[in-house]
C-alpha cells in the first residue's frame, strides 16, 4: 500500500461533507463525520453509483442512486439494503496544522 496526499485540505470540509476523490486512478468517498474523517470505496458495489455524491444518514454512507446504505467505519453493507456487498474502506489521516490529508491505498 501506498500513501497519497489529497488535493483537498481538511479545513475545506465540514461534518456531514461527502466527496468524491481520485487518488492514483482510485475513486474514493471522501467524508466526515463527527469530526473524523473516512475514506471509502467510491463506486457503489449495485449499479456503480458514485458514491462521493451519495449522502450520510445514521453513520452510514447512502449511494444516490437505489440508497444501497454502507457502514462509514467498517465498509460493511446495511442487511436492510441486499441489493449491495461490503465496500472498501481505506486509512485515512489529516495534518492538525496544514490541514493536508493523506490516504493509504
């Protein structure tokens, strides 16, 4: 695994933000939640929706396109939503004075 500095700055992002990033021909959801960060699988495991565009309701990560719901933390899939398998989930880190993320693939 390799380790990737962001093009977006912490300071840029809010709770309840959800972006979607590329990092080395990676698509990742790029979110906060509670003042932590996460970093998860970009594309939805269903239709492929982009997940960056996708929505956090109840510390789960909500694909836009048929609501396939994620755990933040652990990537794993909502039971209630069979239509999608668990997604990756990725380190991710921000620099407390920069603000420069860095995320390991």
């Amino acid at each position: 695994m390799a380790e990737y500095k962001l093009d977006i700055n912490r300071k840029d992002m809010n709770d309840g933000d959800v972006r979607s990033v590329d990092v080395a021909g990676t698509k990742i959801a790029l979110l906060v939640m509670d003042g932590t960060l996460y970093a998860l699988q970009g594309y939805c495991t269903h239709e492929q929706g982009v997940l960056g565009d996708g929505y956090i309701d109840n510390k789960e990560l909500v694909c836009p396109m048929h609501g396939g719901a994620f755990d933040i933390a652990t990537g794993k899939a909502n039971e209630n939503t069979s239509w999608v398998t668990d997604i990756s989930t990725y380190s991710v880190k921000a620099d407390d004075i920069t603000g420069d993320i860095t995320v390991e693939i």
